[in-house]
C-alpha cells in the first residue's frame, strides 16, 4: 500500500459499509481517504450488518485515511453508529444533513475530538447556515456540499437547467460551501460527480472546483481517484511559477509588489504560491 500523504486529502472515496467487497477495493485504492458510509448506501435492515463489518476489519496499516460516515444526529440509527468511533483505525467522522455549526459542536460533545467532515448543503435550512462554522474550538476539519439531498429536500424535480448546467440553488449551495469552509479556516471538498462512467466530464468538473479554491472532491467510484488527484495536485508548470514567487520574495524581503516573468505580483499572489507549494506532492 501506498505512504499516506501528508495534508489536506485530495480524492474523498465513498464506499457502502455493509460490501465487503467494495470495502477490500477501496482499501487498496489511491484514495486520499475513504468514507464508509452507514448513511443513504445503506438500507435500514443493513445497518447492524455494516457496522459489524466496521467493526471486524484489520488494523490499518496505511493507505487512505479512514472516515465513518455515520447517519445523521436526529436518525435513529445515530446512537449505534457512534459505537465505532473508538476503532483505532478511524480517523474522523463524517457528518450528513449537517445545519449549523452547533451541529457539530453537539457531535463533539458525544464522540470528543475526533476530526469531523460536515456536509453542509443536504436541507433547506442548512442554506442560511453556512457562516456559522466558525469555531476555534470544533473539532472540524472539512466541509462539502450535496445536490442530490437538497434537491429532494427542496421538492425539485431536476437539479439542472435546460443547458444541462446545475441550476443556480445548488451553484449557491456549492459557493456558500466554498466560502463557509474558507471563513471556517477547513478544507473545502466538493460535492459528488454521480456519472462515474463520464471521466471527461468528471475531469471538467474537478478541475473548475479547484480553480475556485476547493482542495478535494468527493468520490463515488474507484475510477474516479485518479482523475480527481490529478486535478488537485498542481501541475509542474504551476509548481515552477510558484517557486519563482516565493524565491522573488525572499530575495526582496521588504518589498509589497514585484515583477516576475513580466508580471505584477503582490502578497496575495506570494500567498497563492505558498498554497500551491504546500499541495505539491
Ligand atoms: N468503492 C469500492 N469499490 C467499488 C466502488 C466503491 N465506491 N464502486 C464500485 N466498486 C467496485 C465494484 O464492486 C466492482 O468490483 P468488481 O470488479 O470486483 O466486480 C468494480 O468496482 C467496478 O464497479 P462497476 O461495475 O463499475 O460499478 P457497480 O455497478 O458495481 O457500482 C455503484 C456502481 C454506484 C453502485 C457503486 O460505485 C457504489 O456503490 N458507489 C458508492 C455509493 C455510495 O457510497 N453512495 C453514498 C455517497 S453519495
Ligand atoms: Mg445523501
């Protein structure tokens, strides 16, 4: 298996909890981090079942991070979900139909510190909520936004308009996410691309999101971790630009604004570079 990269996962692989033999693909997959998911993949009667397997799996002994999706805080399957969150081998929790900051204040207050991925667009109230996760204290990590709850929470019949692009609710929802996440000081994820056969498409989308500043992209198939960790690793071209910022500042400690490759480049662009270099692996 491979090392685990150090910082903030690139590829989030969501893999159905009660499927063994998913599970073993995942695993071994070139995922950032894998989400076993107790939620929507999994059927009521299912539930226990999956959680046994959770709780049988080996150690882990590298690879993708490990994350529990667990059902959400008002769901009767929450309680018994929370039983797994003692597994060594469970890095963070993932929280669905997330509405507010104090949602995750109160998960902490059950499960300690354990990192938390909130999911922050599933409801209709959970729109006006976005600004609220700002808490030095939380124990959260990450925030990604899904179409597919909202869109059955807001009683839409598509999430598209007739070009074929998402409407605008859920491009609000994407960007109140985006910014909600940055004001948080967390990892900005989006959301899932459901049409894992259209890599072209995939890949399109992955690489908008991360020119407008997500870090990762939530993933519902194996085929897709490729491609999303190579939309969110820079390319070697932006690596070289990057270092000539930095280097340029370095060289002129004092100065606010400079010219590299005959361009204006000021401390925002310095704070760019710095963030490309830090997510080169
Ligand atoms: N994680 C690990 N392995 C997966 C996987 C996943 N998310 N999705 C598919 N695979 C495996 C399949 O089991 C299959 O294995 P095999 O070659 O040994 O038979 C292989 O990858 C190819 O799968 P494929 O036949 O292309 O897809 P499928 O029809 O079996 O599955 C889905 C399609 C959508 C049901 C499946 O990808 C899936 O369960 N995705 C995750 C859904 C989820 O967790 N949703 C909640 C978040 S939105
Ligand atoms: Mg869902």
């Amino acid at each position: 298996m491979t090392e685990v990269r150090r910082g903030e996962p690139r590829s989030w692989l969501f893999v159905p909890a009660d499927s063994e033999k998913k599970i073993a693909k995942a695993v071994d997959s070139q995922a950032d981090a894998i989400i076993f998911d107790l939620e929507d993949s999994v059927a009521p009667q299912q539930k226990a079942m999956a959680r046994g397997i959770l709780k049988g799996l080996p150690e882990r002994t590298g690879g993708p991070q490990w994350w529990v999706r667990i059902n959400p805080l008002d769901s009767e399957h929450h309680k018994d979900d929370l039983e797994l969150i003692g597994l060594a081998s469970v890095h963070g929790i993932v929280l669905p139909k997330a509405e507010s900051g104090a949602d995750v204040t109160q998960l902490a207050h059950r499960t300690g510190n354990i990192p938390v991925h909130a999911i922050v667009t599933e409801t209709a109230a959970s729109l006006f909520g976005l600004l609220s996760y700002r808490d030095p204290k939380s124990p959260l990590a990450a925030m990604s936004w899904g179409a597919e709850d909202l869109s059955a929470a807001l009683g839409a019949s598509s999430k598209y308009d007739e070009d074929g692009a998402l409407s605008f609710t859920y491009k609000l929802a994407r960007s109140l996410c985006l910014a909600g996440a940055i004001a948080a000081g967390v990892q900005p994820v989006d959301g899932v691309f459901a049409d894992f056969r259209d890599e072209s498409g995939l890949r399109a989308e992955a690489e908008a999101a991360r020119r407008e500043g997500f870090t990762g992209k939530l993933a519902i198939h194996p085929a897709q971790v490729a491609v999303i960790n190579a939309a969110f690793t820079p390319s070697a071209d932006e690596v070289a630009h990057a270092r000539e910022v930095v280097s340029a500042f370095e060289a002129q400690p004092g100065a606010g604004v400079l010219s590299v490759g005959g361009r204006m480049v000021d401390r925002p662009h310095l704070t760019q570079a710095q963030r490309t270099l830090q997510r080169a692996t």
